[in-house]
C-alpha cells in the first residue's frame, strides 16, 4: 500500500472511531466552564457522561482526572433542578461503585462529609 493510500485510510478511520475518554473531556471542561446553560443541555450532557462512566471501568477513574467529579458533586449540592440533582448522583454513585481510586479521590473531595 503507498503511503498516500496508508494516510488516506488512517485518516478515514479515525474520522469515523469514536473516542469515549476525548468526549468525557470535553464534557467536563464544559461543566468546568461554568456557562450558563439551559436545563435540557444540562440533562443531555450528564445522560452522555452516564453512558461513558458506564461503557468503560477506566472511565470513572477519567471522569476524576479531568476534573468531572468536582463538577457533579457541585451539581449535586447547588443545581436549582432536583432532576439534574438526582442524574448527577447517579453518575456519583456508578462511577464510586466497587472502584477505591474513585472512592479515595472522592473522600478527598469531601464527598463523604456532605450532610446537605
């Protein structure tokens, strides 16, 4: 195969290959962000970074790493919508379930002194 050919393809390839941990980041530089944003985008993007904590174990531990926990525990103590509240802690809750790096780095968050 000439080069031309090679670049072409791996250039087609990745055009069209979904990369989960780039998505996870950009939702959680989004919510870091702090923009204004409406209710239903609010919803979207958290049922969007559910199904990328959910799709893969080494996300969880992403959702850490790019800043995204400290978001979602801010949505949990201070969104105005309960429903967004609730979202939120479902991904809390699937991305700390049997997984100690996200239970540690969650403790030092102060997750676990939370009495709101």
């Amino acid at each position: 195969m000439s080069k031309e050919d090679r670049d072409w393809l791996s250039a087609a390839l990745k055009s069209y290959t979904f990369n989960d941990t780039d998505r996870l980041t950009e939702i959680c530089k989004e919510l870091q962000e702090k923009k204004e944003v409406d209710k239903a985008k609010m919803i979207d993007m958290l049922e969007e970074l559910q199904e990328l904590v959910e799709l893969h174990p080494r996300n969880n531990l992403n959702l850490c790493l790019t800043g995204g926990m400290q978001e979602i525990l801010a949505i949990i103590l201070g969104y105005p919508d309960i429903e967004t509240r609730k979202l939120a802690c479902s991904i809390f809750t699937s991305a700390s379930q049997n997984h100690k790096e996200v239970q540690e780095f969650s403790t030092k968050l102060g997750a676990c002194n939370i009495s709101k």
